[in-house]
C-alpha cells in the first residue's frame, strides 16, 4: 500500500493512496489547482486513479474533484444525499458500502453534522491485516477539535449531529486506528485544531477536548466557537454543485 498526504491552500489536507502491486488507486477531497500534483503522483507510483471522492460538497476550497476524475477517467464520487442537489452525474456512495482498490478496502461512514452529506473513510490494507489501519475524517473530527456545524444553518441541531456521528461511529473504532483529518490549523472548517496533521483514535479518545463533554456542552462548546465563514464561501458552494 502507498499513501500521500498533500497540505493544500487554505490549511487543506487531500490524500491519495492505493495499492501499488494492483496499480490502481484513489484520491481524497483534492483542491482544484492541484490536479497535476495527483497525476504526477501516480505516475510516480505507477498506478491508475480510478476513484476521486470529495467527503463532502465543500464550502471552504474549490474542488478539484470533478476536474481530476475527467482527466484521469475515474469515477468522481459523493455521498447518495447530493442526488437532488448537484448538477452534474456522480457515483452515489452509500453508508457501509466497500470501495475495493486492488489490496486495500475503503469503507464509506455517512457522518452528518458538519454537512448533511459528510463521510468519513476507513481504509484497511488486507494484505496485512483486516483489522482497519486509518480513517479519513474529512471535516467531521479534527486533531484536537470538531467540525463546524453552521454550514447547512441550524446550528444546535448539526452539532448534535456531528457529536452522535463522532460518538456512534468514530470513537467505536480500535483505538490504534490512525486518524487523517481534512484540515489542519489555520483552517476556517473548525476551531481549536491542532497543526499536527494526524492522531489516532485512541489519543483523541483522550486528549480532544471536545470529546470529553456530555451532548449538551458538546453543543454549546462547538456553537460558541464557529470561525468567521469564508470570504467566497457562496461562490465555491455554487462551483462545487456546479450551478
């Protein structure tokens, strides 16, 4: 298995990984701009990319996606609750549904609450282990901090939302599972998060001060704490439906 993590403009982290001895593999919520970084990359590995998936419809970068998927061929991915709202075809992803890449596993995790339509990715090398080896958490949970939850409005409600995804779904997981956000500090998506661009469960578990908290002061802490939203925040929404 090979993995990349690119730190992309705006405190972005994209990811692109697969399976070397089947020369295939995927890319993970690339900015629009960096397209040929992935291309290179690929190149550089000797695979072909065959699925872009963006954790979600962003509100903070421009989405090199859909761009990506057309210049390699891949099939460009979104969770199945963006049917009505996009304007182009894209390949439904499902809760619990499997992504096979050559050796690895991608497992889809629906975790509504930073959006409606957020995901996370569990990702297992079975050529070592079919215990899972890391999670992509998109906006959902960061290193030393959680999602905003005002993109979609209905603020309470969100982070109620994002504090069951992280509950029921996150913290389940093996404590040794590592943990790849889509942001680091200086990102406008949360706030409080760590520049350490990755953790474990296990040392989240621990020393995350959010994931401490009841319910009710998990929504309170993360209501009273939203970043100012950003500056072309409407624009990249409309680019990313491609309205």
């Amino acid at each position: 298995m090979f993995f990349r993590q690119l730190l992309a403009q705006d405190a972005t982290l994209s990811y692109f990984f697969g399976c070397g001895s089947c020369h295939v593999g995927i890319a993970i919520d690339p900015v629009l701009g960096d397209e040929q970084w992935f291309i290179d990359e690929a190149a550089k590995q000797d695979v072909k990319i065959t699925h872009v998936i963006d954790t979600h419809v962003h509100a903070d970068h421009f989405s090199g996606g859909r761009k990506l998927a057309e210049l390699t061929g891949a099939k460009y991915c979104l969770h199945e609750s963006n049917s009505s709202r996009v304007a182009y075809p894209f390949e439904p992803l499902q809760d619990g549904q499997r992504i096979e890449v050559g050796n690895v596993w991608v497992d889809v995790v629906h975790t509504p609450g930073h959006t409606p339509d957020s995901i996370c990715l569990l990702v297992t090398d079975k050529r070592r282990t079919e215990t899972p080896w890391f999670v992509l958490t998109g906006d959902t949970l960061f290193v030393g901090s959680a999602g905003r939850p005002d993109l979609a409005g209905k603020e309470a409600e969100m982070a109620a939302q994002i504090y069951t995804s992280v509950h029921k779904k996150l913290l389940t997981l093996p404590t040794e599972v590592e943990l790849y956000p889509g942001h680091t500090s200086g990102s406008v998506c949360g706030a409080g998060m760590s520049g350490k661009p990755a953790s474990t469960i296990g040392y989240e578990k621990r020393w995350n001060p959010m994931l401490s908290l009841s319910r009710e002061a998990f929504v309170a802490a993360l209501t009273e704490t939203i970043p100012p939203r950003p500056a072309e925040m409407d624009r990249m929404v409309e680019f990313n439906l491609g309205r």
